[in-house]
C-alpha cells in the first residue's frame, strides 16, 4: 500500500489518550470500544444516555471500527479527509484539549534543584479572508522570564515528555511577564510577520472590491437601482472581497522548560 | 495596513482554566488538538478541497470545472445553467461543500421546488456529508438551523418570512430558478430582499421565452449589472437584429453564468434512439376525425386545433372538451354539440393504445408514457390494467410525499408510469429506459424536457424513445412541420435550444401559441409555422457559417 493513512494514527491516539481502548488491530482496520463517556461524547445519542441516567444503568458503549480502505466489504468508517465522524473527533479534541499547565519531564538528578522558566505557548490558525481564502497554522511561545520569543514552538517541542505535575528536584520560577502582556507581543509579532509577507491577495481583493463597488456606485448614479438595495449590494461586497485576517486561537497554555533544553533552541 | 481581528477570548479562558486544574489538558490531549486543527486547516487559495473530502463520488470534469470557476473566479455568484441532465445538483453541492471547508458558509438557505425538496437532502447527506433540514408544517427554527431546504411558497408565508429576512445567509441556492424569470411576482421579490452574501441560481433554461429573463436573474445576482428593464428592453427590442448588441449582453453574462453542453462533456456514454411512429386511425375514428372538421365554420381554428389534437390523443380527452364547450354555449346553440359527443361514445379504443401495449408487452421493460391530457392518462391506467400491465400515475399536482411514493412504486413494482406534462420537472428515472410521447406537444423543446428525466448523468443504458403520431391528422402535420426539420437543423448545430430561446419577440414556444391564437384558417397557421421554421433555419445557417 501507500504511504500510512495519516488520519489512523490521530484516531488511535485520539482513542487511547481519552482511555478508550483498542480491541481490535489488523492492518486494514482497528476497532475501538468507547468508554461511556466518549460515547455520550461523540455518538450523538443524547436521549440513550439521559435514559440510561434516570434508569440508574451503566449504559453500554458502542464500538467503532475504522478502516482506510473503502472497500465496502470490510466495513467499518472509512478514514479520509471528508469524514464526518472524523471532524467530529476534531472538534472534541480541540474542545479538550484548549488549555493545558505542563512541566517537562526531567529525569536526571543534579546537586542543586533545577530552575523551570515558564513559557506561554499560544497555538492559532490565522484565517486569511478576502476575495479568496486560507488558513495558516502559527506556534508562538514566549519566556515570561526574560520575553525570548520562539516560532515554530510545538514542532520544537513535540517530542519531548511533559506532565501536569512538576518533576523531582526541580521547582517552577514565577512569571516576571503577564500572560496579557505576552500575548499582547505575540499579536505585534503576527501583525509585522503579515506586514512583511508577499500580498498579492490583498492587492487582488481590493482591486475586485474597488471594480465592483465603482459598479455599483454607477448604477445608483444613474438610477438603475434604490437605496434599499444599493446599501444591501454595498455590504455583501464587502462580505465577499473585504480582505483581512482573523486570528483564532486553538489552544494555548503555561509550559514550565528547563533552561538546559531552551538552550538547544537558540543554536 | 491590513485588519486583522485578535481572539480576546482566549487569555480570560487561560486565566480562568489555569485556576481549576481539572480544566487543563494533558500532554496528549494538547498535541491532539494542535494535530485537528493541522488537519482542518485549508492550505492553500486555489483548487477544490472537497474534493478530498469526497472521494466516494465521481465528479466528472465539467462539473469540477464549473466549480472551480464559481469559487475563484466568478466569486461565488451564479447561474448555473448546465444543459438537463448534466448534474447541475453536484456542481452546487460541490460548491457549497467548498465554501463550507472555507469557513465562509455557515448559514444557507436552498429554496427549490417542493417535490425536490427531500432529494436534495438525501444527496447533501449521503454524497456530501452535510446535514440540513427542512421546516414541517409548524416545527421551523430558521435561526438555529444551519442548512436549510424548503421551497419559496413555505419560506414566504406569513410566520416563516419574517425571520428568514431578518438572518443574513452566507450562500443562498436557488433550484430550478427559471421560474423567478417574472420581476412582478411575490416570489421574485422574496427572494431579491433575501439577505446573501454567495448566490447560486439552478435552471436548465435560463432564457425561456425573452431575454428579459436572464435580465431578473441577473438582477437578482448584480442588481443594476444590465442597467434598468425599461432601458434594457428598449435596447434590445430595437435592436435584437443588431450582432453588436447580442453579442454585448453575451460578453456580459458570460461572467456570471455557466453552461455546459451534453455534446460538450462527453456524456454520450449512453445513446438515444429516437423513433417517429406513424400509426392509422382506425375507419372509425378517421370517420370522426372528419366529422370534427365540420366545426370548423362556427369556431376559432384555435377550437377545432385543440379538439383534432385531443382525439388524437384520446377519446376521452376529446369527449371532455366538447362536453366543456357544451357548458359554456347558450341553451339553443349547446344542442349543437351533442351529436359530437354521442359519436364520440361509438369510437373504440384507440388505436395508440393498442400500440402502446404492444410495445410494452414485447420487451416487458419499464416505461415512462406522456401525455398532455389528464383525460388520456386516466384511460391508459385503465386500458394498461385491462391488459395486466401494472401503473402508476404522475404529476406534478401531486403533493411532495405522493410524488416520492409514486417514484418508489414504479422503481420497484410497477412497470409504467403514466405521466402528464406536469410531471416533467423534477424527477430523476434513470432506472427506466423506454419512454413513449403518446401524443406530441406543440414545442418540440419541451420533449427534450421529458427526455431528459430519463437520460441523465446516470443512465447506464441506451434509452429508447417511442414519438406517436397519427397518420394525416394535425399530428402528422406537427411531426412533419416541426419536429422532423427541428430535427435535422439539430443535427446539423447541436446547440439548437440556444436558438430557439433566442428568436426576437419571444420563444418558439411563445410564438407558436399566438400563431395559433391569433390565425383564422389552418392553412394561415400552416404558413406562419412555416415562416417560423425557415427563421429558425436561417439562424441556423448563418451560426454555422459564422463558426
């Protein structure tokens, strides 16, 4: 076969890091036995559940099969980007998975206690609107220390342990920065990083939304249409050719890193 | 220099969350949720992205096409105007699916016949993945539905209406939307105060009867984008023999408009076959065909035309006329009738009928039968029961439910379906493949119309397609005079539907029925047919040496 199915491994570990387990793993499809609350979660069967409550029963949770063949005969969900139960395991984890407080994992013991500096790591997609559209992945972190600022943070980091308790022998240091303020400089950052980008699509919005609004203007100079509908006209030209850029946070949180491992990122 | 908008929502959140720790997540569920949105994220201006979202339907290539240029050139506002058949749906849904991954719909209203209604959320559900809904009698939470199907009549009463105006939809698809063609109706006006940001209109037929269609459908893309309709009509009332200014409008609605061909597109995959069957009357109903003649000195030639062409159809369809006639005439002169319709009484069964049943019975495959007349298509039912062949009705008076009913019952018990014009619009059969015109409309187009029911995107077979006509009645003549040379000239351009919708001072459909109105004798109609026909030949020949 090609190259893995990238969607499988998300949902195996979507799967196995909200405790549902997998019961089922051949090559061309895994089954999942949901936990209840998953399944009151994802399968969309309010009533059952809220029935099951008032019975005072445990329920009993569904499972899934997922392949990434669509070949009918094996049954199961068919894994590829359109899938609906797919978007839906999307939307949950970005739901659970908004905020986080973690400490990098530090194994190896020194004399003195390690100091852990604090970063604010803030995760956004930027949606670039105008006469046509994109989104565009950003990972920020700053040190509320001393404000090193770092792109690129979740590839940097992605592979390394972190847990929601701190570590033996180490302590976490007290934000000197406040999130607000960091945040502030990470919303600066973004606006220069646009400033200096190649923006083509910005001139082409404007240049349409200039031709159609000079269009529009000329009809209603020469009375071929009323105000009523010149206003309305005027508005959805802009919903459709105004450029801009919204900037929407997916997750973000307070990552504690030993100096020792930010070090590494400077080089 | 450019606005971008900041998400202030998420420092509180973080501040709040970071005091309950039972709110934070987990290492992997943090990746998790940074690895989805990954996924969601739309990479790119250009291209389709649904089209990795759907990769358990086929789109053929005139329709990615046609989405490709809604979406990035046409920017959203369209007509639609692919030739019948051609999966006009798809392209819509394809669209919407797009603009859906974009994030620049979310709220959108499809307002399409009330027969179709549920078929265009079976697709959208099954082939598109997206889930809408559709008000019932008094369940309609237009606020809170995201997707929307239903027709105009129910949007536009009095409860709905209100707060369908007040919500500001993102894109609005509008079905079979020829029927808007008329700037003076209640619906038309609906629709044009209808808050939209992305517009898509659905017809096969954009021009039906005068360019002043296509202008409202403009009109209610880019009002004002053809000027004002005393002006526009003026223009080209004056002036529709002048090239310049056809061709100017053309250029114009080029932009906004999109029209694929069946002879573009390749979708020839499955061929039809066309058979003009000539049948005789029996002595008898020749005898009465005759016996009509004699009305022809007191009547317009408008009445005799009808009453020939009825019993060409049926008896039956006939008796009701002349029974109607009856009603309406004074005392002394409703006396006049009866011998008509006691000789009537003594015709037997028709001679297409017989035919009919022959053919069915020989290949013992489904059949779709048209008729123009309810009367007819009563008597078939009956003449079909008569000889066990199993039917069902169709028309497009049906209610929504009885329409889908009737569907199922021909898809999976019976072997005819008996359909009036009515029926023409709006239902898919390619399961069937065998289709009778039992008697032959006046516009040779709105054959195709019903054709078109049956070969479609999706029809695996050759279809088969049966003309009756009697010989040396009206019919005949209608066979001879319009469709045989409408014929030939389509063979020789294709694109012929074009030219009909475009002869000045309405359609063909138009003109023939005031060349029939408006004639005294059958050889004045006879003659302004003919002149009709040689317009459309001359056009014919001047596009073909032009190209």
């Amino acid at each position: 076969m090609n190259a893995v199915n990238p969607y499988k491994t998300f949902v195996k570990q979507f799967f196995l890091s909200y405790g549902c387990s997998i019961i089922d793993d051949l090559p061309s499809h895994f089954t999942i036995q949901l936990t209840s609350e998953m399944d009151e979660e994802i399968m969309n069967r309010p009533f059952y559940w809220h029935y099951m409550k008032k019975m005072n029963r445990e329920g009993d949770p569904m499972r899934l099969t997922f392949t990434d063949t669509d070949q009918k005969q094996a049954g199961g969900i068919y894994l590829h980007a359109g899938t609906p139960k797919l978007h839906t395991l999307y939307n949950t984890a970005i739901k659970k998975g908004r905020t986080a407080r973690l400490y990098e994992v530090i194994h190896e013991f020194t004399a003195q206690n390690r100091a852990m500096s604090p970063w604010l790591i803030v995760n956004a997609l930027l949606h670039y609107r105008g006469k046509q559209t994109k989104d565009e992945p950003i990972s920020i972190g700053i040190n509320l220390i001393h404000g090193t600022m770092m792109l690129g943070m979740m590839e940097k980091i992605q592979h390394m342990d972190f847990e929601p308790t701190v570590s033996d022998y180490t302590f976490p240091m007290t934000p000197v920065i406040s999130l607000s303020n960091a945040y502030k400089r990470m919303e600066r950052h973004i606006e220069t990083y646009i400033a200096q980008q190649d923006n083509q699509w910005i001139k082409e919005s404007l240049l349409h939304l200039k031709q159609e609004t000079q269009l529009l203007e000329s009809f209603y100079e020469s009375e071929d249409i009323d105000l009523d509908s010149f206003t309305k006209e005027r508005e959805q030209i802009d919903n459709r050719y105004k450029p801009y850029i919204e900037m929407e946070v997916i997750n973000g949180g307070m990552f504690y890193i030993s100096q020792e491992t930010s070090a590494t990122w400077i080089h | 220099m450019i606005e971008i908008h900041p998400d202030q929502s998420f420092i509180p959140t973080l501040s709040e969350n970071l005091n309950h720790p039972d709110k934070l997540a987990p290492w992997s569920g943090f990746k998790l949720a940074y690895q989805a949105a990954k996924f969601k994220t739309v990479p790119k201006f250009d291209g389709l992205l649904a089209l990795d979202h759907l990769p358990h339907v086929d789109f053929m290539e005139h329709q990615v096409e046609a989405a490709e240029t809604v979406v990035h050139q046409m920017n959203g506002r369209a007509i639609l105007a692919d030739e019948v058949g051609l999966g006009k749906t798809l392209e819509a849904g394809l669209i919407l699916k797009e603009y859906m991954i974009r994030g620049r719909a979310k709220k959108v209203l499809i307002l399409t016949p009330a027969s179709l209604v549920n078929q265009w959320i079976q697709e959208l559900n099954e082939k598109f993945y997206i889930q809408a809904a559709s008000p019932r009698k008094k369940q309609a939470s237009w606020e809170d539905w995201d997707v929307t199907v239903t027709s105009i009549d129910m949007a536009k009463r009095e409860n709905h209406k209100e707060s369908i105006l007040d919500i500001e939809y993102d894109l609005i698809i509008i079905d079979e939307a020829h029927k808007l063609k008329n700037h003076q109706t209640k619906n038309y006006q609906f629709v044009q105060s209808l808050k939209k940001t992305y517009c898509l209109l659905l017809t096969a037929t954009p021009i039906q009867n005068k360019l002043s269609d296509l202008f409202n459908l403009v009109s209610i893309l880019k009002p004002g984008y053809l000027g004002n309709l005393t002006d526009f009509k003026k223009k080209y009332r004056e002036n529709s023999q002048e090239k310049d200014n056809i061709q100017h409008i053309h250029s114009l609605v080029g932009h906004l408009m999109i029209r694929n061909r069946r002879k573009d597109t390749g979708l020839d995959s499955s061929k039809r076959k066309v058979v003009n069957e000539r049948l005789s009357f029996t002595e008898e109903e020749m005898e009465m065909y005759k016996k009509l003649e004699s009305l022809k000195a007191g009547h317009p030639s408008f009445t005799w035309l009808t009453l020939a062409k009825e019993l060409c159809s049926s008896r039956e369809a006939c008796y009701m006329s002349l029974n109607q006639l009856k009603k309406n005439a004074s005392e002394e002169n409703a006396v006049v009738y009866d011998e008509y319709i006691e000789a009537i009484g003594q015709v037997p069964h028709h001679i297409k009928a017989k035919r009919m049943t022959e053919l069915i019975e020989k290949t013992g495959e489904k059949f779709i039968v048209f008729t123009e007349y309810r009367a007819t298509q009563f008597y078939l039912q009956w003449y079909l029961q008569q000889n066990g062949i199993t039917s069902v009705p169709f028309s497009g008076k049906f209610n929504k439910s009885k329409r889908d009913w009737m569907k199922q019952l021909f898809k999976t018990k019976a072997q005819v379906m008996v359909a009036t014009e009515a029926g023409g619009e709006g239902i898919n059969l390619q399961f069937c493949h065998h289709m009778i015109n039992y008697d032959l409309p006046w516009n040779p187009m709105r054959l195709e119309q019903r054709i078109g029911r049956i070969h479609r995107f999706g029809q695996e077979h050759d279809v088969k397609i049966y003309n009756f006509a009697i010989k040396d009645t009206i019919e005949d003549h209608i066979m001879k005079m319009l469709y045989e040379k409408i014929e030939m000239f389509k063979n020789a351009v294709g694109d012929l539907d074009h030219i009909l919708e475009q002869i000045p001072g309405g359609s063909f459909d138009h003109q023939i029925q005031s060349i029939l109105k408006q004639s005294d004798s059958q050889g004045e109609v006879d003659i302004k047919l003919q002149n009709l026909v040689s317009y459309v030949e001359h056009t014919v020949n001047e596009r073909r040496e032009s190209s």
